[in-house]
C-alpha cells in the first residue's frame, strides 16, 4: 500500500486518462492514498471522484500576475504540505522536468514514474520514452502503459466522471428553465473547444453553421424537444451563430452554467455534436453517444475512448497535410484550414447515416 502523488496540469480530456490509472491503483489494493496536483482548469473534474484523497492546485495565471515574493511563499507552502504526507510514488504527466525535480529534492519521493519527452525525464526514476508525443495509438493507453512500472499490465481505460446527488437537482432545474420536462428528448452540441490552445482555438472549430446544417438534417432521422448548446462564455457568440442557422428550438447556456452543471446537462442528453473538445471526453466517460468534429488533430490517437459504434470522430483523411497536429505543435501559419473548412456537413452527415449511431441513439433514455 503506497500514498501516490499524480501530476497532471493539462486540459479535460487528458484529466479525463488518468481516471482509470486512479481506479486501477485503488482496486488492485495499491494506493493507501491517491492525491492529486493539477492545474486551475480542470479542479471539477476530480473533485467529485470518491477515489481521490486529496487536491492540490497550482494557477500559474494566477502566479504570473502576482509578486515574486508571494509567490515564493506560495510555493514554499505548498511543497510543505507535500511533504508531510510522505508519498512514495510520483505518476508524472506534464512532460516536463520541474515536477520531477522537486519530487526528487525537496519532496523525497522514492519513485517518480513519468514519460521522456524530449528528455525532459531527468529526474524522474521510471520513465517511458515518447519521442514523438502521442503518436500510435490512443492517449488513454499512453497513460495506461506508465502502470507497468508498478507491475500493473492491464488497465481498463474507460474515463470516469462523477457527480453529487445536487448536481442532478440542479440539472433539472436547468432544464426546467429551457422548457424540458422529464423524459423529453433534447440534443447537446458544442460549437467551441479548444481552449488550451488559447488564442488559436479556432483552429479546432468546425463553422456554427455546418453544426446547424448537420442539426438540421438529423432532425428528421431523431426528432428532438431542444439543442442545448454548451460551452464557455468567450464561445457564447459561436452558439448565437448556431442557434440563428437551427431550424428547430434551442437554447443556448455557453457561460452560464459550470463545467459540472454542463457535465449533468450532457448526461442527460440523447446524443454530443461536438468539436474536438473536453465535453467530448466527458460524454464518453458518461457513455453519451457523440459525434466529433476533427481538424488538425489525430481522431485515432486523441478521439474518444474506448471506441465503439456511438463514438464517432469524423476528419478528412484525403489531406497530406493532415493531420498537421505533432510533437504537441501544430501549423499556426497555415491559411486555408481545409481541414475544418473543407469537411462539409454532407460528409458528416453521410458517414453518420453510414455507421450503427443512430441505431444507438434510438434504444438511449435519458
């Protein structure tokens, strides 16, 4: 029985992968304590998780604006309360040096399992070679593999996403105020994402109206009360947009509700049209069938999973240039975006229809 500290300062999606190395630990007897250090985006996502002892969270915006004296004091603090607890094993996701570092020589942590990126895996005891990113296969088995230096080879890799029994009296408050009664069926799309990607979000977001125009012809194939469209408030206007193309109802609380307020609002729904995106993730943990939208990025490497017939991650595969989306680096020069502005809403329309999707949505209650 060891106490386990995990590292993990990316987006949704990859806080999402480290579900199941937080469970398997847990039901194999491994982890007296699991506890976790993420950062300020994604504190939702764990907090909720019954299996986690303990969160710890570093805003770097935060630490960025303040004084360099503050944050001194900030950080000191922190790695105190660290190291009370002792840990023996570190699970290292950042891909980078600094947590290692301070896991070795100032936390005194025995064992620090991450990946070598770049060999940036000085300092860390265990390391798992990753020369080029993510590549090859899914992510979620990339995080996976880092349990084999725990002699652990096998890891279901379903995400998991919990809630609170208020979470699901808030979301029928929600739906209430759209105009949804129990048992009505209604759609959740997400026009946004991409925003760890910062002021290049849009390179991950197919048009509002191709989401309309897809929304459209599903219409008569899967009738529905309502879109709900979810998202932050700086995608707010992308829902307008939607929203003004849709031919049926819809409401649009991109801002206005949390992220786990969202989460509960997409459990309920009959099916996500999304770009590539957290909420795309959050709907496989929920088993929510989604259809996902793929520009620059691999859907074969960062697409939902597991895979299977109600999750569907739709790109172009005609393109050279994609996907473009390697070594965590993309092309932000590039002007013509085909990737995203070329997919039509035909063609996703077709490859729907072609595949067991709606076959799934049909036999889902909400």
């Amino acid at each position: 029985m060891k106490r386990i500290l995990i590292v993990q300062p990316f987006g949704i999606g990859d806080s999402l992968f480290v579900t199941p190395l937080i469970r398997t630990l847990k039901e194999r007897g491994m982890a007296e304590r699991v506890d976790m250090l993420l950062g300020s985006r994604t504190r939702e996502v764990f907090e909720r998780n019954p299996l986690i002892d303990r969160i710890f969270v570093i805003d770097r915006d935060k630490l960025k604006r303040q004084g360099l004296f503050r944050t001194f004091f900030e950080i000191g603090g922190l790695i105190f309360r660290l190291l009370k607890i002792r840990y023996h094993v570190l699970i290292d996701c950042s891909l980078s040096r600094e947590y290692a570092f301070f896991a070795r020589f100032f936390l005194a942590i025995p064992e620090r399992i991450g990946f070598d990126y770049k060999k940036r895996g000085i300092f860390l005891s265990r390391k798992l070679s990753l020369p080029a990113g993510f590549s090859g296969k899914p992510v979620a088995e990339h995080y996976a593999e880092l349990l084999r230096f725990l002699e652990i080879t096998e890891v279901d890799c379903h995400p998991q996403f919990f809630f609170r029994a208020e979470d699901d009296t808030r979301r029928g408050k929600i739906l209430s105020d759209c105009g949804i009664r129990e048992g009505e069926a209604y759609i959740a799309v997400v026009p946004g994402g991409g925003d760890s990607w910062g002021k290049d979000a849009s390179f991950k977001r197919w048009p509002p109206v191709f989401f309309a125009q897809v929304l459209n012809a599903f219409r008569s194939r899967f009738p529905a009360k309502m879109v709900i469209v979810l998202g932050s408030g700086g995608e707010f206007r992308l829902g307008e947009e939607l929203l003004e193309a849709y031919e049926g109802k819809g409401v649009n609380l991109c801002g206005k509700i949390s992220l786990v307020d969202s989460a509960a609002v997409l459990k309920g729904a009959r099916y996500l049209l999304a770009n590539d995106s957290g909420m795309v993730h959050i709907a496989r943990s929920l088993d929510v069938p989604c259809v996902a939208i793929y520009g620059p990025v691999d859907e074969k490497v960062y697409g939902p999973y597991p895979r299977g017939p109600a999750y569907l991650a739709i790109g172009r595969s005609d393109l050279d240039c994609r996907p473009c989306y390697k070594n965590f680096r993309y092309h932000s020069n590039c002007l013509h975006r085909s990737c995203l502005r070329e997919l039509s809403p035909a063609e996703v329309i077709q490859r729907v229809y072609q595949s067991d999707f709606f076959s799934v949505v049909s036999s889902r209650k909400s």
